[in-house]
C-alpha cells in the first residue's frame, strides 16, 4: 500500500462530527475535513521549521511536499531565512 492510499484511508475512517444526530451527515464530513485540514497545515508548518531547524534547503522541502521551492518559501518562510 503506497503512503498516499493510506494517508486516504486514515482520512476516510476520521470520525469527529460524523454520526452527530444534530447535522446532515454531509455536513458533519465538512467539519471533519475541515478540522484534519487545519491540523495537517499546523503540523506541517512546524515540520518545515525542524526541517530548516535541520538545515534542509528550501528546495528538499518544496520536493517534499510537492512543490516548488519558490511555493515553499512564499507559504513557510520567515523574513531572513530564504537561504
């Protein structure tokens, strides 16, 4: 199973809203999407920062996370630190 099917497949079984007898259960998906997004943009700004931490360049981590290294320093870096 590659990472990213089972990346899918944690996401799908994400239950925190779903089953809430209060909202449509398309709206209760939302807000667990939703929640995961939020979590998953943290996380991954403070792996970027150990990344730097660690001294991996700009572009190791746009690679890593699928996009330019341009893209990477425009979302997570900070002023000065574009080396």
């Amino acid at each position: 199973m590659s990472a990213e099917s089972s990346a899918f497949n944690h996401v799908m079984e994400f239950r925190w809203r779903q089953g809430d007898p209060d909202i449509p259960e398309a709206e209760a998906r939302l807000h667990d999407l939703g929640a995961l997004q939020l979590a998953i943009a943290e996380v991954v700004e403070i792996a970027v920062g150990d990344a730097r931490a660690d001294e991996l360049t700009w572009t190791q981590i746009g690679d890593a996370l699928g996009v330019s290294a341009q893209a990477a320093v425009a979302r997570y870096g900070k002023r000065g630190d574009y080396r």
